[in-house]
C-alpha cells in the first residue's frame, strides 16, 4: 500500500454536520443524490477538513481504539 495515497478527509463534528446539510440542500435542489466526485468537491469548496494520507492516518490514529464501521453493502467475509 502506497502510505502517500488519499485516505479521506478529517473534519470536526461541527464541520460534518455542515457538510452533511450542504449535501442534503445540494441534492434536494438537484433532485437526485450527489456522487462521491461531486461530495468531494462541495467539501473542498467549503474548505473544511484536512487531507490525509495512509501515513498520517496511521501516525494519528496510533495507539489509539479505534471504532470501525462497516455499511451494508461491505461484501466483505467476516470470519476470515
């Protein structure tokens, strides 16, 4: 793995929930969900959250419990 690859976004609460309204604003105006290009790009334009590599995430989160949420559509085998 590539520890200069894009591993997302970090962002404060405040800040998500600003990002999660100007989402739902977005898509009722438009009428249909937004894509995660277009997400990406209303997120940068609202110039909140920082940029984060695989090698910051991992330095951040060392040491630390972490909580990891998988959605639904994870097809992923749990007992391997």
């Amino acid at each position: 793995m590539d520890k200069r690859a894009r591993a997302g976004y970090m962002l404060t609460l405040d800040d998500a929930i600003k990002f999660w309204t100007r989402c739902q604003e977005a898509e009722k105006a438009l009428g249909e969900k937004l894509t995660r290009e277009e997400r990406e790009k209303l997120l940068q334009s609202m110039q909140i959250g920082k940029e984060m590599t695989v090698e910051d995430l991992r330095e951040l989160m060392q040491n630390k419990k972490t909580l990891i949420i998988k959605d639904k559509n994870n097809t992923q085998d749990e007992d391997k």
